[in-house]
C-alpha cells in the first residue's frame, strides 16, 4: 500500500502495486484502505478505478470479511457481463470460510453447466486465502471426486477442477502422502 501511494500518479507501478495490495489483503486496516478505493473517500492521484479493478478490490474485501454476498450481488448487477460473472464467481469463492470454500468446492465438483473460464474463476477465488485451515474439510473431497471428475467431464473442465481445487495451501507431508 505504502508503495502505491508513493507512486508516480497514474503509472503502471501504480496500478500494479493497487492491484498486487487488494490481492494480499490480509488485515482490517488493509480491508478500509479497499473499502475508501472503492467508494472513493480513498483517492490515488491519476489512479482510474474501472470495472475489472473494482472487481479485485471487492474481491480483497471479500477476503477480509469487509464484503460478501450483498455487495457482490450488486456489483454484479452493476456490470453483468461475462467478466463481470467470472469476477463474481471468484469473489463469491474468496468468502473465507470454510463454508464458503465448501460451496465453491460443490459447486465446481456438481454443477455441470459451469462454462470453463466462470470454473476457472471459482478455482481462483477458491485458493485466495489468508487462513488456509479453511481447506481442511476439504482435502479428502478433492481426492474423492478426482476420478468421477475425470470420467464424467470434459478434459478442459476436468483439468481445471484438478489444476485449481488442489488443496495447496495447506502445503504438508500428509497432503502429499
């Protein structure tokens, strides 16, 4: 954040170190410097806020716990294009909790009608974490679904499910056995 500010007004630095700050927002201090990009009460001299950065600052907030559901839901409505809709599938799996990660699992795993890249999406949204103890009732589902994932879907789809649902962040010698 401190390097953002210190930025040249409208450069790429800027914008890069905006973007990167809403991607590793960890803190309540973080969650109101998004919360003030967003709404405007927080400006960066020459820093254009469009659509597709507006979407990574809910996403940050999301992460956070500053957003959820309610104001995903109307950013949505705000830009329901198909990038609007994959911004808003990985928000709604950045919901920290792991009943949030459980609902981006599921959905991923069950709904078939997902197009690849809003399924891509949800993967992202669903590894974008600050706490990863959220996976841990998830490990053996992943491994569970791998096959029927695998036999029942298309290989595009199939891969994405394998590639992005992997559990990584809890990163362990039991994960890997």
């Amino acid at each position: 954040w401190e390097l953002a500010k210190s930025a040249d007004a409208a450069s790429d630095e800027q914008f890069q170190f905006v973007k990167f700050f809403a991607a590793i927002a960890s803190t309540p201090e973080h969650g109101a410097a998004l919360s003030g990009l967003l709404d405007g009460s927080v400006t960066l001299k020459g820093l254009d806020i469009d659509s597709d950065l507006s979407w990574e600052l809910l996403e940050g907030l999301v992460l956070v716990g500053k957003a959820g559901e309610a104001e995903i839901a109307a950013a949505l409505e705000k830009d329901n294009t198909a990038k609007g809709q994959q911004a808003a599938a990985a928000a709604r799996a950045a919901i920290p909790t792991a009943a949030g990660k459980t609902a981006a699992f599921e959905s991923a795993r069950d709904d078939t009608t997902i197009p690849n890249l809003v399924l891509r999406n949800v993967g992202v949204g669903y590894g974008h974490v600050n706490d990863p103890s959220v996976f841990d009732g998830l490990v053996s589902a992943y491994f569970d679904a791998l096959t029927t994932v695998w036999k029942t879907r298309t290989y595009k789809i199939a891969e994405t499910f394998v590639t992005w649902f992997y559990p990584g962040a809890l990163v362990s010698q039991g994960l890997v056995d």
